[in-house]
C-alpha cells in the first residue's frame, strides 16, 4: 500500500510544484511592476518556462538555454528556470543540482520572491525523494528568514513553506508537533485567502489539504476526519470565488480524490456500509473516469478487505494479464506460462504459480484437440475424392500418431514442470538457511553494540550527601539514539539528557559523537548554553551529510546552592516539582536542535534554587508512548502521575514511570528509545 500511496504522493507533488509555479510566478509578475525592469524580466521569463514545460519540456530547456547563452539574466535565475523545469518533469536530482546552485545570496537581494520560490520548490523535490530531513531543514531555514520579511506578497509563500515543514515532521512521526503546525499553516493560508479574495489563492488552500489528505491516509489516520472536513472547506472556498469556472475542472478532481480517500478511510476502520456510499459517490465523478485512479479503487478494494476485486485491479497494475487473456494453444504460450510461473513463484505468490501450473497442464489437452480439429477438418475434404477410403486410412494412422505426440508433450511438460517446482522450493528453501544465517549474524553483532553503547551511559550515580539522581535509558530497537550523562567538577553537577533523530545504527553513532562532546566541553568548566553552541558548531559541519540532529537538554547545578544554569536545545520540557500545583512543566527558550544550523548562539537560563524541588527530564519515548491502538501516553497523564506520586527517590520515581509506561502500552512494541533522569537537592 505504501508503494501505491508513494506514486500518488509523488504524483500530486508535481501537481504543486506546476501550481505553486504558475501561481507564484504570476504574483512575482505583478510584484515586479513596482520594481526595477531586471525584476520583472526575471518573472517572465520563469513564467514562460513554466508554462512550456508541460507540453514541450524539451522546448523549454532549450529556452533557459538560449537565454543563458544570450548573456541577459544572472546564472542564479538561470539555474532557477532551469531547476523548475527539471521539478515540473519529476527530474528530481537535476532539479535539486540547479535548485540549491540558485539558493544563494546574491538571488536573495536582487529578488527575495525569487529566493523563496527557488527554497519551496527544492523543499518539494527532496520530499518527494523522502530526503526528508534535508528537505525540513531547507523549508525551516527559508521559513525563519521569511520571518524576518516585511513584505506582504511573501505571505502565502509562507504559509506553504510552513505547510511544508508540518509534513515532514508526520514523515518524521512528530505527530504533535505536525498538527500544530499544519492547522496554523492552514488558517494562515486560509486567512490570507479571505484576504486576497481570488480564485488562485484558493487553489493553494485546497492543495496543501489534497497534499495533507494523502499522507495522513498512511501515517495519521486519526487526523483524517479533521483534514476531510478542512478540505471540504476549502473546495467550497474555491468553488465561491471561481465565478468564471476557470478552476472548475481542478475543483473537480479535488472533490473525487476527496471521495476518494474518505471511501479508503472509512474502510479501514471497518465502516464498510459508509465507505461503500463513499465509494459509489467517487465512481459517480468525472475523475474517477481517468486512468490514474485505478490506485484509488485497488486501495478502497485493499482497505475494505475486498481482496479478489483487489487482486483483480493488481493484475491491472502490475500488467500481469495472464489469467485473463485467451491463451492460444502453441507451445511458446507454454513457455510464457512457464515464465510467469517462475515470477509467481520467486514473488511468494504460491497459489499463483500452481494455478499457473494447472493452466500448462489444460493447455496441453488444448494443443491435442487442436491438432484433431485440424485433422477432421482435411478428412471432411477427402470423403469427397476417388480415393477417399485410402486418405481416410490414412488419415487415421496421422491422427493417432498426433494423439501419441500429444501425450509424449503432455508427460514431457508436466515432467519439467514438477522438475522446476522441486528446483525452486529447493533454492528457496536453501537461500532462508543463507537468510537465517546472516539475520543471526547481524543480532550478534547488534547485541554487540547494543552492549558497547549501553557501556558509554552511566549506571552509577554519586553518592553525595545532599543529592539523590538516577537515569535509565531503554532502546526502542538492538541500538538507539538517546543519551545522557553527567560529570562533577568540584561543587558544581553538569548533567544532561538529549535524543537524536532517527534511531538504529547512525542514530547511536551520532549519540556517541554527543556524549563524546559534552563530556569534553563539560571538563573545560564552560557554561551550558557554551557547551549547546560549541557542540552545534562541531555536528553541524559538512560531516553531517545526513542532516542528523540531536535535541539536548542541559544543566549546571550548584549542589551547595541549588543554582540551576541551563540550556534547552529543542527538547521536551523537563517537569520541576514545588508550586502550588506540586509539578508543572519547566517554561523556558525552545532553541533549535543540535546539529541544524552552523553559528547559531544557543540562549542559556537559570533559577535561582531548586533545592528542595525534584527535576524530571524524559524524551518524547515516553510522552508518545503508544498502546495496541496507537493511542499516546501524553503530557497530561505524565504530570498528573508525578503530581500524585510522593517522592521516596529519584530511583523510585522512574521505576514508577517505567511501570505506568509498560502498562499503557500493554504489550505493543516500543515506538521510540526511552530515557529519564531525575534528581533532587536537599
């Protein structure tokens, strides 16, 4: 299903590059007339090449190519056109080639619409090649510059960027974090819609909701039912201001994709009579007449549980047609049966490789009665000749050799038949052993690092009179990408707890580097928004090919007065105990994660005593802890369970969490790494 999803996914990318492009181009075009003529020929001729690219893609290469060799535009709008027209043809390494050479600075003070347009558009390339942390830290870089901008006919621009970075965060599974951003970006481009009151910015709204739908379908199929009412919302806002039916047809398709999908949900919850109405409603539309939209039926067929209509539709797909074309009896379409029987076989299709079989065996009786079809067909001839006794003997003598050839081919293609079969179950079942083999050797070696890296966290804690800390760190998978670590200098306690992006192998690499840099910067006695800044500096580098990125939490404690410096690197907010509430949520700067950004200068805080106070810091492991329903542990039951519990230990406490977790998520299997540190000065 994924697979399918992608191709509609990536199809629907392209549709919002072109319309972004036309879209923004046209704006851009309007803006140039209170600005210099250079300005404005830059608009135009990317409306231009936007605009040939659908129907003569080759046609406008050759224009960016004529213009570039004409010597009127900078190498930076050239690059620009011509990176468009690669993105509008799904090129996307050549798109992102040209794209990123356009992405500069120069592009940025001779024409800002022009740099963010350039930043959208390289935002959907590497999205739709799932580049996706690549492509957050373009929109999210881009996003925040725009901030910056005092310029209203950036505004939709930046509601589509925003847009963009909500989606990447669902890809990245920050289910929170990706609903409050997607819901502003919505009613900031619904806003600006209201505002703008044209037909063309609807079109945008209505996009970002096609675009949400879906993506959702696959990875958040909770917010499904949010997203179908705010697209309904949005073609409604279209359908009112599109009073000369120029957007009619595109309103069209985007009421049947809706249907669509509402069908595909609705079936896979199991509403199998409301997705049937859905369904029917889809199939009423005139997009459900084009092509395409065989994915849409095979998936409301695949959700709905309809399993033969569904396999029917995947022969359709996959253009394997075998079982419903007219097989003629010649022995070359005995071969291709045999072929397809291998395909069936080597895909785990077994069903369909002895029918498959079944079919080469019916198909010999079909040459046998081919052959005397022909025959009675000259003997009916011969009765009519003098010598018609003799060419009916002898005609009978032929027709039981043909009978005898017949089954001599019968037996001789069962034979190789069954030969084949025994050969591939053999190999099959030899390449499992091979298989087995290798996936022990690669849990060895897991259970290896896993060893190596549960070495480099601490599991003893300082005895010290006055202060009671404990940390434990679960991995989700062999290895994981948490962390956390302390160190004491004298009086003073450097501690910290970070998680990085992604899990697995590079995930616990990165984490080694983490700790690794924290330790060391920690010994020099520099403070935690120092270290936070030194540490980003040093994963930010051109090393981070990857676009890995760790959020870090840390903390210098005076453990004789309870002075607290810290530094908050995009993580979770820790929980410090006291108030009148007796727990709330630590408010402080979110900064941006480690690893993002070269040069930027973390912003470090301070209280100035938490004696007396627990402080409990966590990753998201725990908050987005899910059970069998994919339902989340959640912020509110995390701190209503600390409010309630009476602190005995720090240990105490997060053996109390572990438990509470554990039974949330009865029995369904970790979704992320889980760490947690508490600790107290009296």
């Amino acid at each position: 299903m994924r697979k399918n999803y992608s191709i509609t996914r990536n199809l629907m990318a392209v549709v919002a590059a072109i319309v972004i492009s036309a879209a923004m181009t046209g704006c851009a075009k309007q803006e140039a007339k209170q600005q210099n003529l250079d300005t404005k020929s830059y608009a135009e001729l990317l409306q231009k090449v936007v605009g040939m690219t659908q129907s003569a893609p080759q046609s406008a290469l050759e224009l960016v190519d004529s213009a570039e060799r004409a010597g009127n535009y900078p190498i930076e709008v050239i690059d620009m056109a011509r990176g468009m027209v690669y993105v509008n043809i799904t090129q996307r390494k050549e798109s992102e080639k040209y794209l990123n050479r356009a992405l500069n600075e120069n592009l940025h003070k001779m024409w800002p619409y022009g740099y963010y347009q350039v930043a959208y558009s390289l935002f959907n390339s590497l999205h739709s090649r799932d580049n996706i942390e690549q492509s957050l830290r373009v929109a999210t870089d881009a996003y925040n510059r725009i901030l910056t901008e005092d310029a209203p006919e950036l505004e939709k621009i930046k509601w589509s960027l925003l847009s963009g970075i909500g989606m990447a965060n669902l890809r990245l599974h920050n289910y929170d974090e990706c609903e409050r951003i997607m819901q502003k970006a919505y009613e900031g481009l619904k806003n600006y819609v209201i505002k703008s009151n044209t037909p063309a910015s609807a079109d945008l709204l209505t996009m970002l909701c096609a675009n949400a739908l879906a993506d959702y379908l696959i990875l958040l199929p909770e917010g499904l039912p949010t997203w179908l009412d705010r697209t309904e919302e949005a073609i409604s806002i279209q359908k009112k201001l599109d009073t000369e039916g120029k957007y009619a047809h595109r309103i069209q398709t985007f009421i049947g994709r809706t249907t669509a999908i509402r069908a595909e949900y609705l079936g896979s919850i199991g509403k199998l009579k409301e997705a049937k109405e859905a369904y029917d409603a889809f199939l009423s539309t005139d997009f459900a007449k084009a092509p395409e939209t065989i994915i849409d039926r095979f998936n409301y067929y695949y959700y709905s549980k309809q399993w033969d209509k569904a396999a029917e539709l995947l022969h359709d797909i996959t253009d394997y047609h075998y079982k419903s074309m007219k097989v003629e009896p010649t022995l070359h379409n005995l071969c291709e049966l045999g072929l397809s029987f291998r395909v069936y076989e080597n895909a785990g299709r077994n069903a369909d490789a002895m029918e498959i079989g079944r079919m080469m065996a019916n198909l010999v009786d079909s040459v046998r009665d081919h052959h005397l079809k022909d025959q009675s067909a000259e003997m009916a001839a011969l009765y009519e000749t003098k010598e018609k006794d003799a060419e009916i003997a002898q005609q009978q003598i032929e027709l039981t050799q043909q009978r005898v050839i017949g089954l001599i081919i019968a037996i001789v293609l069962l034979t190789v038949f069954f030969i084949i079969y025994t050969l591939i179950r053999k190999r099959a079942a030899k390449k499992l052993a091979d298989m087995k083999a290798a996936q022990e050797r690669i849990e060895s070696e897991l259970r290896i690092a896993r060893d190596i890296q549960m070495s480099m966290v601490p599991h003893e804690f300082p005895q010290r009179e006055g202060l009671d800390m404990f940390a434990s760190m679960t991995p989700a998978k062999e290895v994981g990408g948490d962390l956390y670590g302390y160190l004491i200098q004298g009086d003073k306690l450097y501690f910290a707890l970070g998680d990085v992006s992604g899990k697995g192998v590079p995930a616990s690499l990165f984490m080694a580097q983490a700790t690794r840099l924290f330790l060391t910067l920690a010994k020099q006695g520099m403070m935690p928004a120092e270290i936070c800044t030194s540490m980003n500096d040093a994963l930010s580098g051109d090393d981070n090919e990857n676009g890995m990125f760790v959020t870090f939490w840390l903390g210098l404690l005076d453990m004789q007065t309870g002075h607290l410096d810290f530094c908050n690197a995009g993580h979770n907010p820790p929980i410090i105990g006291g108030g009148e509430n007796q727990g709330d949520f630590l408010e402080m700067q979110p900064n941006l994660p480690i690893g993002l950004f070269p040069g930027f200068e973390y912003e470090g805080e301070e209280i100035e005593t938490v004696k007396g106070r627990a402080l409990f810091i966590y990753t998201d492991g725990l908050n987005e802890a899910e059970n069998p329903q994919q339902e989340q542990f959640g912020d509110e039951r995390l701190l209503g369970i600390l409010r309630d519990t009476h602190f005995d230990s720090a240990q105490q406490v997060i053996e109390s969490l572990k438990a509470e977790v554990e039974n949330h998520r009865k029995d369904a299997e970790p979704n992320d790494d889980l760490t947690m540190m508490c600790l107290r000065v009296s």
